[in-house]
C-alpha cells in the first residue's frame, strides 16, 4: 500500500513520460507477482522491506530519468555544498547507486528463494543469490542495449543513460556485484555468530554427495535404463 502510494506520486508529470513506461514494465510485472504470491509463498518482511526499498530507488529514478535526478540540489539544500563537487564527479551517479542497491537490496530475497525452494545451505547459499544477482545485471545490460537498438533517438539515450561513459554497463555489473557481496557476507557473518551448525553446513556443502561421473557416462545409463524398461513392456 505504502509503495502504491510512493508510486502514484512519482507517476505525476515525470521528466520523460515513455522513459517513465519503459522503467515500469518490470515493475508492473515484479509487484502483482509479489502480491499474488503472498499468500501462498509468503517471504519474509526483510526481504519484503529490502525489495520496497529498492523500488522506492527505481521510481525516483523513473520519475527523473537516472541521468538527472537532482540528488546534487537536495544534498545542496542540507549541507551547503553539492555531493559531486565534495566527491569530484562529474557525472550523474545516481544509477550507479541503484545498481549498487540492486545487489545490496536484492540478494538477500534471491538468497531466501534458494533457501526455500532447492534447499541451497552452506556455501551455496550465499554463492548463487550472487551469482543470479551477477547474472540478472549483466542481463538488464542486455536488455538495456535492445531497448536503444529498438527505439533509437531521445528514449534511447535516456533510457540507457550511460552519460557518455562507455564502460557504464561494465561499472553497473560490478557495482550490482560488490553490493550482493557485501549482503551476503554480512548475512554469513550474522549466521556463523547465531548458527552453532554453520562451519559444519558450510564443509557438508562443499563435499561431493555422488561419486559416479554424468556426462556420457550418465546418457549411457539412462539409455539402458530406458531399453530395459521398453523390453520389460
């Protein structure tokens, strides 16, 4: 209800309205899946609370298009000083936060989905949360550099905001990356302090569970398997 709300009044009068449509389309398909599945998939209210959070960020970036977010005029407005001018940048780095926020916000959701649903523990569990938030940037990169190939002009620009920088994409995936590292290590730091089975999941995780070689080896079984069975009927 709370980002309903957030929603509607960063849809009033945004800088670049199909810039503004082109950032929700995700949106509109992330949060009715959130609600639909609340019921009978319910996640908990940290990861409910960080996806919040997360886009809160991305609305405000929608509403401005990321390239022109005025955090500078309201750090002005408080300090006296512009946060560019104290840091020396001389880009917009707004989008870089949110990707930054994309992995530091957003592993700790992916990480309780691998938890509930495949049952990922010890090294696993705090591996593949990065690796799908790693996977996952680089493909809104992609995803990105289609949307310019297809609509081209202002949009494009707009939509892509690399600002110039022609290693933003790069810069964006590794910002994503550092912020899911950063969560998941705070999150096995808080495990091995309450966990008293952590050092022993963690080692359980890592050992090999079978012994037979896949691959060709396991084509060969299941073709065998399935000959018997045919034979046998």
């Amino acid at each position: 209800m709370i980002f309903a709300v957030v929603w509607v009044l960063l849809a009033i009068s945004p800088n670049d309205r199909h810039d503004w449509l082109l950032e929700n389309v995700l949106v509109l398909l992330i949060v009715p899946t959130l609600i639909l599945t609340a019921k009978r998939f319910p996640l908990s209210r940290i990861s409910y609370s960080l996806i919040f959070l997360f886009l809160c960020l991305h609305e405000v970036g929608a509403h401005y298009t990321y390239a022109h977010v005025p955090y500078d005029n309201w750090f002005e407005s408080i300090f006296g000083r512009t946060l560019n001018s104290i840091m020396s940048w001389e880009r917009n780095h707004f989008d870089r936060s949110v990707h930054f926020s994309y992995g530091l916000l957003l592993a700790y959701p992916i990480r309780e989905l691998f938890h509930r649903v495949s049952s990922a523990k010890g090294f696993w569990g705090y591996f593949l949360p990065l690796d799908v938030t790693m996977s996952t940037s680089m493909l809104f990169e992609l995803i990105e550099w289609a949307a310019v190939e297809i609509f081209g002009g202002d949009l494009g620009v707009a939509y892509l905001g690399t600002q110039g920088d022609v290693w933003d994409a790069h810069k964006d995936m590794g910002l994503a990356s550092l912020g899911a590292l950063i969560a998941m290590l705070v999150t096995a730091g808080i495990n091995m302090y309450l966990q008293r089975d952590f050092a022993q999941e963690f080692r359980d995780s890592l050992t090999v569970k079978s012994k037979q070689p896949l691959g060709e080896d396991e084509i060969k079984r299941m073709i065998e398997e399935r000959r018997n069975k045919n034979d046998s009927a």
